[in-house]
C-alpha cells in the first residue's frame, strides 16, 4: 500500500501579533496522488505551551477537528450538541475529529482504518484548516469552533497574562499547535 502523509508545521504568531495560521496550503511531492479511497491510518499531534507554562496550567484540547479540502463534507458528518445559549442551533461540522491525549504530544495508531472516497485525483496543493473549541466565555464564539491557536510560546504567555476580561485572554487551553501528521494508505489508481 502506498502512503500518502500531511505534514502540518504552521508558522509560529510571534508576541504581540494577534492571529493565527491554523489555514495553510501544503504541497504533495510529485504532481499528485490518483487514487478512489484512502484510509486515515494514524496520526500525530504535538502542541507548544507557553513560556515559564507547565503541565499544571497547560489545558489542552481533548480534541480538534481537521478539514482537508480532498476530503467532501458529504463524508463527514459530526454530531454536536446546542450552541450556547440556544435551543434550536447545532453547528454543522464537516472535520475529521482527532481525539487528542493530556499531555503535549499524542500519537494514534492502528486505527481501525476510516476510509474516505476520492474518487478522483488528489491535487499537488492540500488545503487544510485546523480548529477546536473556543472556550473563553468572554467570546463571542463561545463554544463554537475556531481556529487553533499557533502563538509562539512566548505569545501564549503574553495572552495568558492578560486581564481576565480581554478576549485575547487565554482563559484555558494555553497551548499551540505545533505539528500535526495525518498517515493514509490508498491503493494505487491508473491515473483516471
């Protein structure tokens, strides 16, 4: 079986910069994988915690979701519970959700594989969107998904310490997202 690997390494959001690059266009070497299904074998997570940060005041997500552009929302359907606040409103989520464990890095493998339907070829470009929670109640994307945070560590400790009342204030999950690989076998297709 041949394998196809996403290696994700966002760029750090230096101190006192406001934003993120959860979003990033990777590039497949050679011109592209032909192939009908491929199957989501493994993956690795590994997050950054802020400076002078410990394991103590580390929360990290228990899990995020991941959008790959390859991968239709047809394939994906999420349960998810209200929206804050509401009675009536569920997100629509279209990610593969990837459990993460407690501490900063978490490997799965021997996935009882997830199969995925290609049916065409997928392009050299690789659009992928990481995000997870949001879970400062000052927000107003309180318990929505957003965008995962790739801050330096030294950005997270800047936001940690800011008032309590700023939305910029890291309330929890005072984490990045440092790496993420996603590990896929696929039979291989004549090119179709």
């Amino acid at each position: 079986m041949p394998l196809l690997a996403i290696v994700m390494n966002p760029p750090e959001v230096a101190a006192g910069v406001v934003g993120n690059n959860s979003e990033e266009q990777l590039l497949l070497s050679g011109s592209g994988v032909s192939a009908q299904s491929c199957k989501l074998v493994g993956y690795q997570v590994v997050f950054r915690q802020g400076t002078g940060m410990t394991a103590a005041t580390n929360k990290i997500p228990s899990q995020i979701f991941v959008e790959l552009d390859f991968v239709g929302g047809s394939q994906l359907h999420v349960a998810s519970g209200r929206q804050l606040g509401t009675n009536t409103q569920y997100q629509h989520i279209h990610a593969i959700p990837l459990v993460c464990n407690s501490d900063l890095t978490t490997v799965n493998f021997g996935l009882n594989p997830i199969e995925f339907n290609i049916s065409q070829r997928i392009n050299k470009h690789i659009n992928i969107s990481v995000k997870k929670y949001d879970d400062n109640p000052n927000s107003t994307s309180y318990g929505k998904l957003v965008p995962i945070s790739t801050d330096s560590a030294a950005r997270l400790a800047e936001r940690y310490a800011l008032a309590n009342t700023d939305k910029q204030h890291l309330v929890s999950g005072s984490v990045a997202l440092q790496s993420l690989v996603l590990y896929f076998d696929y039979d291989f297709s004549s090119i179709f």
